[in-house]
C-alpha cells in the first residue's frame, strides 16, 4: 500500500468513526446497547457441538469401526452433551441474575437505612475517579437524588454487576439449538449424504472438509464479540477443531490396536 492509498484509507476510517459519533449516532447505540446479545451462547455452543461431534467421528474412523456406530455415538453426544452444555449455562446466567438481584435488595437496604454512609460510598467512588471539590458534589447529589439511578450506580461501580444480564433459559436455548444444528454438520455424511455416498473413506474425507470450514466460519462470527480479527479468529477456531479431531483419531487408531 502505498502513502496515497494509505491517506484514502486512514480518511475513510476517520469519516466512518465520525459518522459513529454524531448525537444521534451515540444515542442510538447507546439505547440499543441494552438489548442483550446471544452471540456468546451461540458461539459458545456451536464450537464445542462441533468439536465433540468431530472428535467422536475421528475416533471412530481411528478405531477403524462401523458406519453404524458413529450414527450412535454422534446422535447421542448431540443430544446429552447439547443438554448438558444447556443446564450448565442455564444455571451459570441465573446465578448472576439471582447475584444481582440480591444486591440489588441489600443496596436498596443500605439506601434506606443508612443514606449518608451510601453518599459517602458515591463520592469516594467519583473522587477516584478524578473529580472533586464543587463538580464533586453537584455529582453526588444528582446521582444520589434519583434512587434507582443511586443503586443501579452503586450495582456497576461497587459490585461490578451488569444490569442487563442474560435470560436464562434463552441463554440454554441459544447453547442447545447451536450445539445440535452445528454439532450436526460432521455428520452430514453420514446421514443425508449417505444415500448418494457409501464409501466410509470418502464420507469420512466430506466430514473432515465441511466442517472443517465450518470451524473457520465459527471463528469468523466469534471476532464479533473478541477483539480479534475475522481470518485470525477463523484460523484459531480451525486450528483448534483440526486438532482436536487429529487427537480422537490417534486415540481411536491407538485403542484399536489395542484391542487387536
């Protein structure tokens, strides 16, 4: 890239961070940051329904067995491990939205019986933050003069709590629906593509292809929500899932021997 292209480049980019930052702009985002985003269970989901799968099909080719048993194997890891992996995040988000509900109640508590000591804890909050003398406590008595503002402060700044946390059972939904139609696509082969290819090698080479790319295109939608670049966050994922069905390979083929 030359100095010209780079000047092109660095104005649009100047332009665009612009545009994001006009009143109207801030104040969309802003109001729309309150909608809570299912991106993390979907991912979350997806990457390890298709891990699990992979690997339970590398295994299986590794040990060298039927057809017949990765259907088994891999129908039953998508339904026990996606409920598994549902539960575990369906308690997880409702521990933190019974956490904040909790102190929610205990600040309430401490707003109704002991307002000074809670200013006290506003504007000592604020004084490290950088303020001080006259904006100081214009600071605290606007805050502290709105009670929900007062404790859903307090919620943020003294226990470090989000306000808007997931709802738990679309966060289990989320995780299961993700795990199971991803989880699937190792095998696609095995079951759609079955009728038209019954070749275990050649099944096993599609298996390995498509998801495969869908590692990649997992880590893709997952630089949405890591500060990671598209094609970094793809290969780390693809990366990832090729080893892992590379390890169940070598474990399978070892097992295999094994026994024989």
């Amino acid at each position: 890239m030359n100095q010209t292209e780079g000047d092109h480049q660095y104005a649009r980019t100047m332009d665009e961070l612009q545009r994001a930052h006009t009143p109207v702009a801030v104040f969309q985002r802003l109001t729309n940051n309150n909608d809570r985003s299912y991106l993390r269970d979907f991912v979350y989901g997806a990457i390890d329904g298709c891990v699990t799968t992979f690997a339970v099909v590398s295994g299986v080719m590794g040990a060298q067995l039927s057809q017949r048993v990765i259907l088994i194997l891999g129908l039953a890891n998508l339904l026990a491990d996606g409920f598994s992996m549902a539960v575990g995040n369906y308690l997880g988000t409702k521990i933190e939205l019974q956490r904040l509900l909790r102190a929610r109640k205990i600040e309430e508590q401490h707003v109704e019986k002991i307002p000074a000591g809670e200013q006290e804890e506003i504007r000592q909050i604020f004084q490290q933050k950088g303020f001080e003398g006259e904006l100081l406590e214009r600071i605290v008595n606007v805050i502290t003069g709105n009670r929900r503002l007062w404790i859903d402060t307090m919620l943020r700044e003294e226990w470090g709590l989000s306000l808007n946390p997931s709802v738990p059972f679309k966060a289990a939904w989320v995780t299961f629906g993700a795990f199971c139609i991803v989880g699937f696509v190792p095998l696609i082969p095995y079951t759609i593509l079955s009728v038209f290819i019954d070749d275990a090698v050649t099944q096993f080479g599609i298996a390995c292809g498509i998801t495969l790319l869908t590692f990649f295109g997992i880590g893709t939608l997952k630089s949405k929500v890591v500060e990671m670049s598209w094609w970094k966050a793809g290969l780390e994922t693809f990366l990832i899932g090729g080893i892992a069905a590379g390890l169940s390979y070598v474990v399978g083929l070892l097992l295999n021997h094994m026994a024989a």
